[in-house]
C-alpha cells in the first residue's frame, strides 16, 4: 500500500515539476524574443482617447502606404483615389489597397513605424489630421471596435462609409 501512494506522490511530483519547466519555457520565449511594447502619444485634439500599447515595428526601408517590405520599394502609393472628403468623427473604410492592405502608421509619414496593416473595407473613425507629410494627406484613425488598432493612413485610400 505505501508503494501506491510513492507512486503517485512521484507522479504527482513529477507533473507539477514538468509544468513549472514548460512556464519557466514560455517566459524564456518571451524575453528572447525581445517584444516591446511602445504606447505611440495620442495626438492633439483626441480628449478621452485611450490608447492600448501594441508591439512596436520598424521599417527596414522606405515603403509607400500600402507596399508590403520588398527588395525595391517607392514612396509613391500605387492604389486607386478613392473620393470623397474625409474629417474627424467620419468613419472611413480603406479602399483601393487590393491585397496589400494600408499601412497605419505611428505619426504621419512614409518613414514612420507601422502600427498595422488595415485591410481592404476594414472601417475606422477619423480622430485627428489632416496633417500633411512626405507629399501626403495623413489622418489618425482608431478602429471603432477595437481601439487598439490605430494609426495615422494616408487619405487617398480612405473612403467615407455611406449609410445603406
């Protein structure tokens, strides 16, 4: 009877230790992975804006608001104008990127680091801009749904969401 109960004391003993080996594992990762987490300053004129940090990125050449990283880049978009005004308090969905998606970047400009990449006919509200960089007009948008997505997108592909 006492061998059953060493045996699963060990074997208790034996998971708990495997357990702690795997946690002490994945926080290793972690740190080896080197993430840091940067809050990018809300801009001015966005009271009670609530900005979540997210992993910073940056860039490893000069791209164009949509260009994914390639061996050659420009810093001219290559999307469709899409119309129409855009303005704070608008929500806009980001239109002519095709599969490249809109790079939403942490202040305005092509050399900027990239917060995310929005996809074709993803929505955000309009908080701040215009404000003009590197030959473009750049506006701060904010997902309405998550407002951990953010960034400042150039308003060539950004389109006003109609009702209907």
């Amino acid at each position: 009877m006492n061998r059953s109960r060493s045996g699963s004391s060990r074997t208790r003993l034996a998971v708990w230790v495997l357990l702690g080996a795997g946690l002490g594992c994945l926080a290793s990762v972690g740190l080896l992975a080197g993430v840091r987490l940067t809050a990018p300053p809300a801009p001015a004129g966005a009271p009670g804006l609530t900005v979540l940090p997210r992993a910073s990125v940056t860039p490893s050449a000069t791209l164009s608001p949509t260009q994914q990283p390639t061996t050659q880049s420009t810093d001219q978009p290559t999307g469709v104008a899409a119309g129409g005004p855009v303005g704070r308090g608008m929500l806009v969905e980001v239109v002519g990127t095709g599969t490249d998606g809109l790079r939403l970047r942490a202040a305005p400009g092509l050399q900027s680091a990239t917060n995310l990449v929005a996809v074709e006919n993803e929505v955000f509200e309009v908080q701040d801009g215009p404000d003009p960089a590197d030959g473009l007009i750049w506006w701060y948008l904010v997902n309405p749904y998550d407002n951990r997505q953010y960034g400042w997108g150039v308003e060539e592909y950004l389109q006003p969401v109609t009702g209907g």
